[in-house]
C-alpha cells in the first residue's frame, strides 16, 4: 500500500515537472514565432496590410513620443494602456525601427511646466482641460496633452489624439479616439518618412479667400503637403504639377480659359476642392440690422452642372445653427452686446458612414446653401456632410434682417430634413467644352484636349466660409485665429478635420483615410440596471465565488477519501 502511495506521488510529481516543461516550451515558441491571436469579435488588435506594409519599409529610426502620462482619470488611464497595447502590436512589424517613449508633461520642476505646454502647442499638439479627484475626495481641474510628436529625420508631426465630438459622451469619445489610433499613427509616420512631398495649390485670381484667410488651414497642410497659391491666367498645362487644387470663395467671373484648364486639369486625373458660396451677403451690413442677398456671379454653374453638381442659389435656415453677437440696447439701459441663435449659420453634420467625415463634431458654415446631385451612370456621388432635421430654405435675391431673431420660426417651419451641403463626386467626368470650338477662346500654351476624364474624384462644398479663418488687424500685426474656432463659444469645430481628411482622400493614392471606417463596438454597462440591482450582483460577485470554491474543495476531498481508502 506504501509502495503504491510512493509510485502515485512519483507519477504526480513527473506528470507536474512535464506540465511545467510543456508551458515553458509554447511560450518560448509563440515568442519565437510572433503568433499573435486576435479573439476579439470586432479585430481591434488585427493591424491592416498597408499599415503592416509600411512599417515593414521604415527606412530608419522612427521616434514617437506620447504625452499622455502621468496622474490621469481611470478613462485616460485606459486610454493610455490602450494606445501601449497598440504600440506593442506596431512594433512587431517595424524591423526594430519604430522607438516609443511616454512622457508626463508634469515631471520636471514646476517653472518648466507652463513653457513646455506653450512649446507643444506651438508644435500643433491641443491641450485639453480634465476633472481630477484630490486628496480631500474634490475635483481639481489639470491641463493634459492626449497627443504625441512622431519625429524622423529632423522632421516633427504632431497627432493629436482625442476626438472631441460635442454631440457624444465622454465614453463614446474615447472611444472613437480608440478606432482613430491607427489612421493617426501610421498616416504620421507615412508623412514624415515620404522622399517625395506632393504639391497641392490654392487658386486665385477670381476673389478667391487670401492668404491671411486660409492662413490656419494652409499652415496644418504643410505638415502633409507643399503648399502655392496663384493664378492660371489661362495657360494649359499650369495646374499639371498638383495633386489636388482648391478653390475656396470664388465672388467673380471665371474667364472660359481658366475653366477649360480646370476642366482639362480634371480629365487628366487631377483631384479638385471646390468651395464655393451661391449667394453674395455682406456680414458688416448684417451687423447693421440688414443685408441684400443675391446670387454670387463665378460663372462655375454650367461646369459643375457637367459634372453632375447643381448648387441651389438659396440660404438654408437650421434650428440647429451658431451664435451672432446682437445689440440688446433698449434706450434705457447700457449698450449690451450678447451671442443669439442665426439659423444662417448651419452647424452641419457628417457622414458617419464615409471615412472623410466619419466621428468628427458638427462643422460650422455660414450663409451655405444645399447641393443636388445629377443621375449620371459613370459617376457616384457621395454625401459628406447635410443639415440637421430641422431645416428651412430662404429663397433670393431677399432681405436678411437681424430683426429675425426677435420673430423666430414656428417648428413646423423647418419642413426640411438633411440637405447636402458637401458631396464627393468619383468616376468619368465629361467636359464641359465638348462640342464647343476651342479656336474661340484665348488658350495660351499647348494642350490635347479630352472629352472624357480618367477615373478621379472632386468635392463640392456648398459653403466656402467652411475653409476660412478669423482675421484680426491688431497694431502688433496680423492675427489669425484657428479654423473652426467661435469666440463666442470658445468652442472649436471641426472645419480643420474634415478639410484635412477630404484632401487627404483626394490625394492618397493608397486609400489610407479608409482606416478611419474602422469600428470598435462600444460595450457600456447599463448603468440604470445596475443602480437598481446593486445588492444582487454584489451578493453574486463576493459570495458566488466562495461558494464555488467550498463546493470544488468538497468535490476533490470526496475522491482523494475514495481513491486512498482502498
């Protein structure tokens, strides 16, 4: 009997060392091997082939630092993880090439705290203002970058994280800032490692939005781009070295030569941006008490018209809209300047199934009108961004009065729902000067001239007060405000998102803006449902698993008393 309990033991004790040298063995093999297994019902650990394609190419040191780190909330702090369990997938891929650091803004003495936050948003990383408990059990409010720097070969590109979408919660938030990680990274290091740098123009010529209006937004593509502006002046060929043009608040007459080297420069496979306003309405005699809108004159109408895009000359009225400093001067009182509702002042909506405008916040438009689009079988029109369900349409040439805002419309006065105010266009475009006799117009330079395009796209934006800045005349010099940003509010739209994402879709020949369609599915407890039942799943979650345990002690004791008492 001893003999039997001693070979039992024996066995037990070999049949434990074999165990133990098997786990040895399928670790050091999975290590070896770099398995990896995505359990995960929507893949948020599967890097996509392009993203692996790129790091695979790096072709030298790469430097990523991140500067969220430090005391964060438990939101941020998995947020955090989530962008180190990223990085430990990217890293497989990068032949040694890719070297991560985390960074906590606040280690170091405290006089060089407030200089290095000024220096990261000069270097375009945004600060953001979170909650934090302290040692009392109060809340303190403390400035944190959610943003990183990717560095390669003395050349920074900031990314900044966290989407800020006003219409969702802070889980939602993050949340979609998670399904952005891959896109932000990889298109940052695509951009810094590219040899070649693609030029893109801004035309002129036509009163066009200058330099100084377009200033915050130019200044955010040259960390993508290479980018001029000036005038075509009707010489063929002059657009050919760009990938993309932009035509942002054309308020004059283009001449037939400029628009046949648009035309020819869009048969050829030339990707355009057009912003362009329908109505002419002056905000200075808005300020006044009243403006005259009339129907803006660029001659653009019959090219668009060809290519399947008809701007309809109205003023869209949304009840979801932005604010207009008004008088509140009574005679009586003091002069009182206050922020009102302007329903002219669209807060537009994107698309959340297309990856330009997918999870950004509402976009800010002033006097837009809404965009139809014409059934022709090469072509496929998307909708990027549309109006809220609310929406009215104002009919000119009319009167604008500020007056409005003290006779507001009735709801059943916003009969219209989800107007098109930006569409991307793809496929075979026909020109607009087929069957015309080009020996009429004054081309300079030599051409050969195409009825039908190569396969490309173009957007159209009912609105070009979308593209353009704040500009403040100060005796210390021009000022230029941020894109987006409304100084009633302090609040910050997402004008600069979108146009950076459209652009970028234009000229991305490799469809890497496709990884924003990422989704990863938001998986929230129902808090509701766990308020009223508190009691019975603390009951279940501390007493459960004793009792599972005293049952398994039990269970065992039972068959080592069967087994030993033979």
């Amino acid at each position: 009997m001893k003999m039997d309990r001693k070979k039992g033991k024996k066995e037990n004790i070999f049949q434990l060392c074999l165990l133990i040298l098997i786990i040895i063995f399928i670790n050091i093999f999975i290590s070896s091997t770099n398995l990896r297994l995505d359990l995960t019902q929507d893949k948020r650990y599967t890097l996509s082939p392009l993203t692996k394609e790129i790091l695979k190419t790096l072709p030298d040191k790469v430097i990523i630092k991140v500067y969220l780190e430090g005391d964060l909330p438990l939101a941020f702090k998995k947020f955090n993880q989530a962008i180190k369990d990223f990085f430990d997938e990217i890293k497989n891929y990068s032949e040694k090439n890719l070297f991560i650091e985390f960074i906590d803004p606040y280690d170091r003495p405290s006089n060089q705290i407030k200089p290095f936050f000024e220096q990261l948003y000069k270097q375009g990383l945004q600060p953001t203002n979170i909650k934090i408990k302290d040692k009392k059990g109060g809340y303190e409010e403390k400035i944190v970058i959610p943003g990183a720097m990717v560095s390669y070969s003395n050349i920074d590109f900031p990314v900044n994280l966290l989407t800020n979408n006003i219409n969702l919660s802070g889980e939602e938030n993050l949340n979609n800032s998670l399904q952005n990680l891959e896109f932000n990274f990889i298109n940052a290091i695509k951009c810094v490692i590219k040899e070649k740098i693609d030029k893109i123009a801004f035309i002129e010529g036509h009163g066009e939005f200058d330099e100084y209006q377009t200033g915050s937004i130019m200044r955010e593509l040259a960390y993508y781009f290479e980018v001029d502006r000036g005038q075509i002046n009707g010489h063929s060929g002059i657009l050919n070295p760009y990938k993309c043009v932009i035509i942002a608040g054309s308020s004059k007459n283009f001449s037939e030569e400029d628009k046949f080297v648009i035309d020819q420069y869009l048969m050829n496979g030339g990707k355009i941006l057009w912003l362009l306003d329908e109505t002419n309405i002056n905000n200075d005699s808005i300020a006044q008490g009243n403006a005259f809108a009339s129907i803006n004159q660029h001659n653009l109408d019959d090219q668009l018209f060809k290519y399947g895009i008809r701007i309809n000359p109205v003023l869209i009225r949304d009840i979801q809209c932005g604010l207009i400093p008004v008088s509140t001067s009574t005679g009586y009182s003091q002069n009182q300047i206050l922020p009102a509702p302007w329903y002219y002042y669209p807060l537009l909506i994107g698309n959340s199934k297309h990856p330009i405008s997918r999870n950004l916040s509402l976009i800010k438009s002033e006097y837009a009108s809404y965009i139809d689009t014409l059934n022709i079988p090469e072509l496929k029109h998307y909708i990027l961004l549309h109006t809220s369900n609310l929406t009215n349409i104002r009919k000119i040439p009319s009167v604008i009065s500020l007056n409005e805002i003290k006779t507001p419309l009735s709801k059943q006065e916003f009969n219209k729902a989800e107007l098109p105010v930006a569409v991307l266009s793809e496929g075979i475009f026909t020109s607009v000067f087929q069957n015309r006799l080009l020996s009429a117009f004054k081309i300079k330079g030599n051409y050969s001239f195409k009825e039908r395009s190569v396969p490309t796209k173009m957007i159209t934006v009912a609105d070009a007060d979308i593209i353009r800045n704040d500009v403040r005349y100060t005796p210390n010099g021009i000022k230029i405000a941020p894109l987006g940003f409304d100084r009633l509010t302090s609040q910050t739209f997402a004008n600069k998102d979108f146009l950076i994402n459209a652009i970028n879709y234009l000229t991305d020949e490799y469809n890497l803006i496709n990884l924003r369609s990422r989704t990863i599915q938001l998986r929230l407890l129902n808090k509701e449902l766990l308020f009223n039942k508190q009691t019975k799943y603390k009951v279940i979650n501390f007493v459960l698993p004793i009792l599972i345990i005293i049952f398994l002690g039990l269970v065992i004791n039972f068959f080592r008393i069967k087994k030993f008492s033979l």
